[in-house]
C-alpha cells in the first residue's frame, strides 16, 4: 500500500459518494503506532461517522508497510511518568475508541498488511470483518512489557474465545496470517495486493446489496443473544425481533423488491 503524507493529520478519512468510508491511520514512519493524538483523532472520526446515515461500510488500512504496531514508544514513555490517574485517563481514551469502533451501525473492515501488534490486533479484534495480505504477523505483546492487553480484550475475547486468548496473551506468541485465520481474527487471507483490492471490492459489493438498519440490527442481534440460555425467553425476543424487521420499510421494500424481481432501493450506488 502508497505511503501517505506523513506531514498531514495521523488519522485519514475519506468517504465516496455512494458511502464507503476509508479511515487510513497515517503515521507510517511510526507503523502507525497510536498516540493521544491519533486516539483523539480515531474518536472524532467514528463519532463522525456513527452519525453518518449515507455512509454503508468503513474499511481501516494503515499507510505504508504495517497496519497498527500498537502502542507508539514515545507515547509510553510519557505514560511511565504519569501517576496512576493519568494512566487511568489515557487508558480510558484507548477503550472508548476500541468501544465507538465495535458499536459502529454500518459493516467495518480492517484492511491488514505487514504486523498488527498489540493495540493494532486490538483493532482488528473490534472490527466485523478482517482481511489480511499473507505474511502479515500478529501479537499480543503486552506482557512482554509488563503490561497486559486489558482495553482490547473484550474484543479479542468476543473474536476468538477465551481459550486462544488466554493462551496468546500470557505467551505474546507471534503468529502469522494462516494462524489468525483459523483463530477467527481475520476472516480472508489474501495472497498479494491486487488479490487484497478484489476481496476489498467484493466485500464491498455485498454490503451494498444490505439493507442498512438490518445490517445495524444485525450487529445488534448477536451482542444481544450471544451467551443468553436458548429458552422460550430468547425465543420470543428473536420472534419480536424478526416480525419488527418484516413490518419495517426495509422488510417491506424487500419483499417487494424479490417478488417484483428487482433489486431493492438501498443498492443503488454512484
């Protein structure tokens, strides 16, 4: 992937007139590492487009040759001389940025190329959908700093269960593409930058073709039933839930979209 400007704002976002959103971290001389700055900027851009009913899909690359090396040097550097409540600020800022990501209404994409480190495996952990080029290598490096990967792991947790997360977090084992891939980290491998570019477009024509409250509610649907007992309760809520979308102007727009054997309103792109 191009490097970007490295004299412009560390977070880039661009959206297309039909409504994909492209974040680009652009600290490539830093492996786009985050810092307060760039954390700050993440918030702003997501609160952004949380509010942005025209846009459908938000894909986040980083500029250069690495996605996301975590946690900037310099940045914990400046934290190793704060006091206790200082941390707890920073650290704060880092979850509500992971948190305005996850809860995100439209279909996100981490695009991943070269190492997702820490904070960067974070990223794609609170993404719904991740492709990375092979070769790409992640880890969970928190302890080897004394630290522990405590802001991400609700997201890592959600992504490839407790077990895996327990194992790669105590050991800060490196693993590759393939391994995240199986893990259930990332959902496609792709073999070079134009095969990259191909499932991206893809990706994107799919989402496209989704109506854009039913994509919203389904990303709710599965935080609301995830872990609940499968009883008559959780029956009746999904029964709730499934009659709500059939009377909506979507559910209706759909139906009649299938019947009258054409594509339905929200596909329309620019």
């Amino acid at each position: 992937m191009a490097d970007i400007d490295p004299s412009a704002d560390p977070v880039l976002l661009q959206i297309s007139p039909d409504g994909a959103a492209m974040v680009t971290l652009n600290r490539p001389d830093k492996k786009n590492a985050f810092d307060e700055e760039t954390i700050s900027s993440l918030i702003d851009i997501f609160e952004t487009l949380r509010v942005s009913d025209g846009v459908r899909l938000v894909m986040i690359k980083g500029a250069g040759t690495t996605f996301c090396a975590g946690a900037d040097l310099e940045w914990m550097q400046r934290q190793a001389r704060h006091d206790e409540e200082d941390n707890e600020a920073d650290a704060v800022a880092l979850a509500k940025m992971l948190l305005a990501l996850h809860s995100l209404p439209q279909l996100t994409v981490a695009l991943v190329q070269g190492g997702a480190f820490g904070g960067g495996a974070g990223l794609v952990a609170a993404c719904d959908y991740a492709i990375a080029l092979a070769g790409t290598r992640f880890c969970f490096t928190e302890v080897r700093l004394g630290l522990t990967p405590a802001t991400i792991s609700p997201y890592v947790v959600e992504a490839i269960g407790a077990r895996q997360a327990r194992a790669l977090f105590a050991t800060a084992m490196p693993f590759d593409a393939e391994r995240a891939l199986a893990l259930g980290l990332i959902q496609e491998v792709a073999a070079d930058l134009d095969d990259l570019a191909k499932r991206e477009e893809k990706l994107a024509d799919l989402a496209f073709t989704a109506a854009p409250e039913a994509v919203r509610e389904a990303k709710q649907l599965v935080r609301d039933v995830a872990d609940r007992p499968i009883d008559i309760h959780l029956a009746h809520d999904t029964a709730k839930r499934i009659a709500k979308r059939r009377a909506s102007a979507e559910g209706q727009e759909g139906l009649a979209a299938f019947l009258e054997k054409r594509p339905p309103a929200w596909t329309n792109r620019s």
